[in-house]
C-alpha cells in the first residue's frame, strides 16, 4: 500500500503578484497521499492549503515543484494530456450555494463530468447520475430538480455526486462542512467516510478545523505559511504535538471544563521558516520541521 | 437582586407571507445584567440574530414587533428613530460577524471611532481621538497611533475586530451585543478575541450578549445560555446546569452533535475498527 501513492507532490512552490508585491502561498510544499487514504490539510487563513488543493486539481499552476498522480508526473505534460490524467482529482467546495450553476438541473451538472470523460449516450449518463444521487442519500428523481429547491446540506450531497462522477481517484475536499449546521456537517462527514469505504478513493481533505480533521483524516499536515511543519498520523500529531504552531494551533480550539479567565494573553511569537529548514522523525510517520526561529 | 440592565419580556416579531404571519421569534423573555455574559446559542434560522436586531430596532421595515424592551427599567420598545440613535452606540454596543462590512471602507480608523463619541458625549475631536487612542490600547492593539491612520482593508480579520470592539466599547455601553464576533475568524484568533472580550467584560462591568452556534465558545466564555429554536427559547440557566445536565431534548440534540477534537478521534476509531474484517 505505502509503495504506490495515488498523489505525490514535491517542492512544491507558488507566487502571486499584486501591486508588484509578490506573495509566496507555497514555499515548498512536499507530500504523498496513498490509496484509500484520508490526508487533512489543516491550516489558518494565509496558510496555502486552498492554493495547495486548487493546484492539486488543476485549478492553479505551480511556480516550482512537481505533481505525480499514480505515479505519473503530470505537471510537465502537454495541457491535453495533463487535463486527462486530472480528471482523476475532483474538487469539493465550501460553499454548495455558489459552487453549483443555479441555471442547470441538478442532473444535468452531475452529468457533465460523465459527458467529460466521453459518455455520450445520455440515457447512460442518467442512469449513472441516478445511481451518484442515490449513493449520497438523495433521491433518483432530485436529478430533475434546481439547486435552489434544496437546502445546505442536501446541496453539499449533490457537490459530492458531481465530484463522484468521473470516477476520480483523489477527491479534494476544500472546508467541505464549514458552512453547514453542526448536525449537518455530522451527515456530510459520515456520508464522506462512507463512500471511502467501499472503493480506492483518497481524500485531501482541506479544514481550519480540528475536530473535522480528527473526525474523518487517518493523517494530518499542519501548514503555516506556506509550509508544511509537522505531519503525522492523526492521534500522534493532536496527542503529542512536537512544532509550537501546531501546539499553539490546538490550544486555541475551544473546549469544555475550560473558562478563560480574562487574563491579557501573552501575545504569541510565531515561528520563522526558512527553505534551509529540514525535517525531524519524531516516530515513525511523524515529522516536524525544525525552524530555526522557534519558540 | 437589582433590577437587570437589559430586560425583554414576550418579543415577537413576524413577517406577513402569502400563507399567513412567520414568526422568526415567538415570544421569548431573557434578562442580562451588567458584568455578565449570557449567550444565545441556536443553529442557522433559529432566531438569535433577529433578537438582536430587534434589540437594536435594526429590524426591517417589513417586521412586525411586539413586547417589551427594557433597558434600566424604561421601556424601548415605542422609541422613534431619533430616540434610538441615543440608545445605540451609547447604551448598547454592538459588533457584527464580519469586521470588514461593518466599517466603512473609505475613512481611516481614526474618523470612524471619533464619531461615536464626538456625536454621543459631546466632545471635540482632539478629546475623541485621546479616547480612541486608549481604547485602542485597550484592546491590545500595539500601535495605536499607526493603526488610527490606516484604513480597513489594510488591516487583518482579527486587527479589525478587535477595533470595532475597541469603538464599540469607547461609548462605555451598558451592554455589548456580540452577534458571532469571532466566527469569521481563524481559530487562535478567535481566542484572542474571546480572552479579550471576558477580559473587557470583568474590567468595564459591561454585560454582553453573544450570540453563537459554537458550543464551544459557549463553555470557555458564557455565564448563561439561553438555547433558542424556531424562535423559541427552549431552554436557559447557567452554562454548568445547560451543558452539564440539559433537560430539553433539542439541547441534548445539540451537544450530541457538537464535534470536538477527542470526539472526533474516538468516532473515526470506531470506524476504522468497524472496517476490519
């Protein structure tokens, strides 16, 4: 299972310039996500997973770095080719009332991956679309229906089906619950870890969230500024966090049997990376980056 | 006990619909004294933001309103427009979701928290900015000075926040109405923000009402809850009696599915578990 990741990503590093200043999102991010793996990206704002997820998909180019998919590296073919090997990586967004075109049935936007992939019969593709609706907990008759006749929850389903279609290897998940009602966002992660369960996809699940990632990843990568400094196994990174962000990270998330007290917090310094910064094993599978400007 | 600061008694409000009236809140009572804080906790349409905004009579046009709003004793509730322009700001403060929507775009920080008290207390703008200077100070912003200067969109999501509470507080209000203060926030900033306004509330004796859908946050900060639904208040008392041995089953409900990190970790090992032949 270890030998063969469905996703590698290596140095991987992106620039934005606006107003001739230029942003570094990604300073060398490297990372494998293996078959039927769950892989949380978590992070704060600013940190790159989202730009770390779009150029895993395909959405953004990398700077620098390169993206193997099942073993292919990808990021150096012609366009064409690069596109058809990306139909393996589907996308999840945040928010199900923007990330759907309110103008095309619910049948019709599931389809168009199919259509993609070159189905062209679409009395198959119907079927097929039925079937998506029904492995997330939808009817087979919603295909007919508008986003708009469905609630948060339901749409969020519906965003699955569509990136269930192509019959993708890895789903990118950005904050796939972080716009739903809590008991909603129990349903979506269930219904997530359930279509994990009888096939080979791998999910890169994106989330500022801890107890979601503690929820539904098998490992976890902390991010912060670009980078990644600590990666592990689940348990061992939230039960035994070795870098200070991620320390700092968990702390902050809001808990039972705690009252703050109302004391000035002591302003925290975060810790400076730079690219010379390597990587300690803590345990096996546990990494942390040692930043020379730490705590 | 003295009478409470804040003190709403049977609130309505309802919106005519072609199949008849809605009600988005249904008769609900809570008091809220000073230097306490009591959240209101509900999920997406349960009604905790509308309470603030009829509060605030920020409510729209279209809303019927009926109840009582008692603010020292005195009823608000057939207050005008200009009446209310003395009770907002002044008497209760309020800070938004969205730090960014609720300050103005094209005026310096400085402007914007000068006219409050300009406005309210009367005094000249070399007094108002001396205030907002130490209000700013207040609120553990580092430099004050640079940040007077700057306008909105240069500085962060918490920087900002953390000044409307700094203009909201200026006013010294009775009560802060904190309408999801710190949900678009990242998370370490979000404790910031949350130690600083138990921090405020022990030292100015404001009380405040924060309304949530984070349990969580809930625990940590509030003296109080009040759980709403559907308009309702289903179910009030401290935070020990509410979270500890809830009685309405919508409460049960909720904390059911409230995830946290070690729940999170025991229902994925159940799962993995489960998986095993």
């Amino acid at each position: 299972m270890m030998s063969n990741p469905v996703l590698k990503i290596e140095g991987l590093r992106k620039s934005f310039t606006a107003n001739r200043r230029t942003v570094h999102a990604l300073n060398g991010v490297s990372l494998v996500l293996h078959r039927s793996e769950t892989l949380g990206i978590i992070g704060e704002s600013g940190s790159g997973k989202s730009t770390l997820g779009r150029i895993a998909v395909g959405l953004d180019t990398p700077t620098a770095g390169e993206l193997h998919i099942e073993g292919m590296r990808i990021d150096t073919l012609p366009p064409p080719v690069r596109r058809e090997k990306l139909r393996q990586c589907q996308m999840i967004f945040q928010d199900p009332y923007s990330s759907l075109n309110p103008r095309l049935t619910v049948g019709r936007q599931i389809g168009e991956g199919l259509f993609a992939r070159g189905e062209r019969d679409w009395q198959a593709i119907n079927m097929t679309v039925a079937n998506l609706l029904e492995r997330v907990g939808l009817k087979r008759e919603f295909a007919e229906r508008y986003p708009h006749e469905f609630s948060g929850g339901q749409r969020q389903r519906i965003a699955v089906a569509r990136a269930l279609a192509p019959n993708p290897q890895i789903v990118v998940a950005d904050e796939p619950v972080s716009a739903l009602d809590v008991s909603i966002q129990a349903q979506i992660l269930d219904l997530l870890a359930d279509l994990k369960k009888d096939g080979n996809l791998s999910y890169l699940f994106i989330s500022h969230d801890m107890a979601v990632v503690a929820r539904l990843c098998d490992r976890i990568a902390v991010m912060h500024r670009g980078r990644i400094v600590e990666c592990g196994p689940v348990r061992a990174v939230i039960e035994n966090p070795q870098h200070p962000y991620t320390r700092n990270l968990l702390d902050a998330v809001p808990r039972f049997g705690r009252r703050r007290t109302g004391q000035k917090p002591v302003p925290v310094r975060l810790p400076q990376h730079s690219d010379g910064d390597t990587f300690m094993t803590v345990a096996e599978g546990h990494t942390v980056l040692q930043s020379a400007g730490s705590l | 006990m003295s009478i409470p600061y804040l003190s709403v008694r049977d609130l309505s409000v309802s919106f005519l619909t072609g199949t008849g009236a809605f009600y988005a809140i249904d008769g609900i009572s809570f008091d809220l004294a000073r230097g306490e804080i009591l959240a209101l906790v509900g999920e997406s349409g349960s009604g905790k933001s509308m309470t603030s905004l009829s509060i605030m009579k920020l409510l729209p046009t279209v809303a019927q309103m009926s109840g009582r709003i008692e603010i020292e004793g005195q009823d608000i509730s057939a207050f005008g427009r200009r009446q209310m322009e003395d009770v907002r700001g002044a008497r209760i403060g309020m800070i938004f979701q969205e730090p960014m929507t609720s300050l103005n775009p094209v005026l310096t920080i400085a402007r914007q928290m000068t006219e409050g008290p300009m406005r309210h207390n009367g005094i000249s703008r070399r007094e108002a900015l001396a205030t907002a200077y130490t209000s700013l100070e207040d609120v553990g912003i580092p430099e004050p000075d640079r940040v007077l200067a700057q306008y909105p969109h240069q500085l962060s999501g918490g920087m900002r926040q953390r000044i409307m509470i700094a203009a909201a507080l200026a006013l010294r209000p009775g009560i802060l109405i904190a309408d999801e203060p710190t949900t678009a926030l990242d998370v370490t900033v979000q404790s910031q923000v949350l130690d600083l306004l138990v921090d405020l509330k022990s030292r100015s004796g404001s009380g405040i009402l924060l309304i949530t859908h984070d349990i969580g946050v809930v625990a940590e900060t509030a003296d109080r809850v009040a759980v709403m639904r559907g308009g309702r208040i289903l179910e009030t008392g401290t935070v020990d009696e509410v979270l500890r041995s809830p009685q309405h089953d919508y409460t049960k409900a909720l904390l059911a599915s409230h995830l946290t990190v070690d729940k999170g970790l025991k229902q994925r090992d159940a799962e993995v578990e489960g998986a095993r032949p």
